[in-house]
C-alpha cells in the first residue's frame, strides 16, 4: 500500500529535541513521519512559501517537498492525502477548515479549537465528508497507558467503584513561564494549562472509565503574577505579569458507570510524590498508574503500573507493560519528546487513533468543568 502523503502546516526551521514554542512539529510530527513506511512528507505550509521553503531546506526534506504560503493552496495539492495542523490553537480553526473542505484526511494538535463553537463545527465537517482524522491527545497511545486500559477493561478490578488522581507537574517554578507563550497564561486562549496539561490527563480518563454524570469544579489562581522570560537570553521581560488563568483545578463527580471520580490538579515548587498519580479502584482490585515526568503525553518518562486484586494476596504486584509491547522500529527510533506522537500515528495508520469526535466530547468535558467552576478573570 503506498504510503500517506503528509503536508505538514506549522514546521519550523528549528531543531528537533526541544519542547517550546513552535518547535513542536519538528521534534514530534516531523521524526513520526520521516521514521515510518505508511507516511510520506509532500508539503510544508508556513506564514510564507519562503518560510516554508527555509523549513524544507533546513529539515534537508528534498526539493520534491512543496512550499505554500496558505493553507487553502496545501490542502488543494493533490499530492497531500492528510494535513497535519502543529500551530498555536489560535488559528487552529483558519487553517484546518480548508483542509477539510478540500476532503483531506487532517490531524490537528490538541486542543481541536480555541473553543467548543469551533470544534464543533471542524468535527460536523468532516463527518459530513466522512474523513478520516486525528487528534493529538498522544496520551492515549502511550502503551503504558494502552496495558493499563487493556487490564481495566479485562474485568479484572470487578466493578470500577471510585478513581482518584493527583498531577503535579514539575516543569519548573509556578511564578516563571516564557515571554513567548503568553497565551498559556489566559483561559479564554483555549491553550492553557487547563485545556492543556490537565485535559490531556482527562483525555485518559475519558476512555477509560466514561464520561462524568455530574461534575463539580474549583479553580485557584494561588499564583496570580509571573516573571515573563525570553527563552533564548534567560532576561526577566516582565517582572509581574498578570496570571488570568488557573494552576489549581480540582474536579470530582459522579461518572456514568456510578463510579466516583476525583482529579486534583496543582502546580507547586515542592511537590511531594510522583508528578501523576492515577489509582482506579474496583470490587475485586485495584491499580495505580504512576509517571515520573512532568509531561505525560509524551511517554518519555518513567511510567509504572501496579496492580492488587484477590488473587494477589496482600503484595501489589508490577506489570511489566515494557516486556508486553511490541514496538515497530521505525516507532522505538523516535526520539523525546515525539514518542507517543509515534505511536499515535502508528495507531492512525492501523485505524485506531482517537478522532474528532473524541476531540469535541473532552471539549463539552471542559465547558462543564469551567461552567461549575465559574473562574473570574478580567
């Protein structure tokens, strides 16, 4: 089967290996791509064709690999089966709509919009055109996080009566972020550490255990100002910028399996304890699932799942997840932090990745985590 063709909108030409702003697509989608034989790299779509081309003559990807200045000239290159969207959330919506109404197969980073108005509508288009796609919770095709599905679906925890998970992520000081990711620092982006961080969390807990039946939330911006850093220099750009989103955020409810759920999200410089903490209880057992890493969706941390069920006795044992899978080379050869984008797009290529639809359902989780919350920023 010849391989899909991939335009790719949002590559720069920056070094793979890094985690920061506009560097994604190099460090995650790009190695993805270039490591498997069921993707091929056919375009490149940035702000301008000369951009694009920079990226292209940076990347080394060859003069078969087009530049386009507009994502309505990508996604009408008949060479592009599938448009993959690696950009600030903010112009998600603009250049992905193209995609679909020229009947491209898309993958857009999470989140799918800046909002549920515009996820909604990207998802009813390419339901309309029964297109096939991709979103970049890669959370869900980490294969820790795969085996800990595989045994929670196996039955053997009995009925699933509660679940209970404390992430604290420690990427660094609460009150310092970058000058260049502002956005991250305000809720009505849509690319925050809500909608980000903590939804790729919930993401997981989605398809594993269901949907909340009820849901109650409370946010807390313990934090309220941030040193402002250029990246590149390590200069103070603003000794006091304004914080108007939260970094403490706890959620619990009912789920609609009659299980109770609790997700305490916290941001402290002395965090105690494994950055994720993830126990799910049942009748007849229960597992915890642990990641040493501040980024769980990458995959690039250690990640440990223990289970304790009758047949165990009284010692919680290991499950050796690392020894059960099998990894394609072409998917082991990626490095940090595209792992589990590797994966994802393993799981795309083999018709299983998470969609769309799975994209709008975290979205309309989201809306009814901040409606109870009722946060209030100027």
């Amino acid at each position: 089967m010849a391989p899909t063709r991939v335009g790719i909108i949002g590559l720069g030409a920056k070094e793979a290996g890094l985690v920061a702003v506009g560097s994604w697509a190099a460090s995650a989608l790009l190695p993805s791509f270039l490591n498997s034989p069921y993707y091929e790299i056919t375009a490149v779509c940035n702000s301008s064709v000369e951009s694009s081309q920079r990226s292209i003559d940076f990347h080394k990807l060859g003069p078969k690999v087009k530049a386009y200045g507009t994502p309505e000239d990508i996604a009408n290159d008949p060479n592009v089966d599938l448009v993959a969207v690696s950009i600030n959330v903010g112009h998600h919506y603009v250049v992905t709509k193209p995609a679909l109404l020229a009947k491209k197969q898309v993958f857009v980073e999470w989140p799918l919009g800046a909002n549920t108005t515009e996820a909604e509508e990207l998802t009813q288009l390419a339901k309309d055109a029964n297109l096939k796609t991709v979103i970049g919770t890669q959370f869900l095709s980490d294969p820790a996080f795969a085996k800990l599905k595989e045994i929670v679906d196996s039955g053997v925890l009995g009925k699933i009566t509660s679940t209970e998970a404390h992430i604290a992520p420690n990427y660094g000081p609460p009150d310092v972020w970058g000058a260049d990711a502002t956005y991250y620092l305000d809720l009505k982006t849509g690319g925050n550490e809500f909608h980000i961080a903590m939804a790729h969390f919930l993401a997981g807990l989605l398809h594993v255990l269901g949907d909340f039946a009820t849901v109650k939330a409370s946010f807390a911006t313990q934090y309220p100002t941030v040193k402002l850093i250029n990246t590149s220099t390590g200069e103070i750009v603003s000794p006091s910028y304004p914080r108007k989103a939260p970094e403490h955020m706890f959620v619990h409810g009912v789920l609609n399996n009659g299980a109770l759920a609790s997700v305490n999200y916290r941001r402290s410089p002395h965090a105690i304890g494994k950055p994720t903490q993830w126990v799910i209880s049942g009748t007849e057992g229960e597992i915890e699932f642990t990641i040493e890493g501040p980024m769980l969706q990458m995959g690039s941390h250690k990640r440990e799942i223990r289970i304790k069920t009758a047949k165990d006795g009284n010692e919680a044992r290991v499950v050796a997840w690392e020894t059960e899978t099998k990894t394609p080379a072409h998917v082991e050869g990626v490095a940090f932090p595209g792992q589990n984008t590797a994966y994802l797009f393993e799981d795309f290529a083999q018709g299983r990745a998470p969609d769309f639809e799975s994209a709008l359902r975290l979205h309309k989780l989201l809306d009814r985590i901040v409606k109870d919350a009722n946060p209030k920023y100027d």
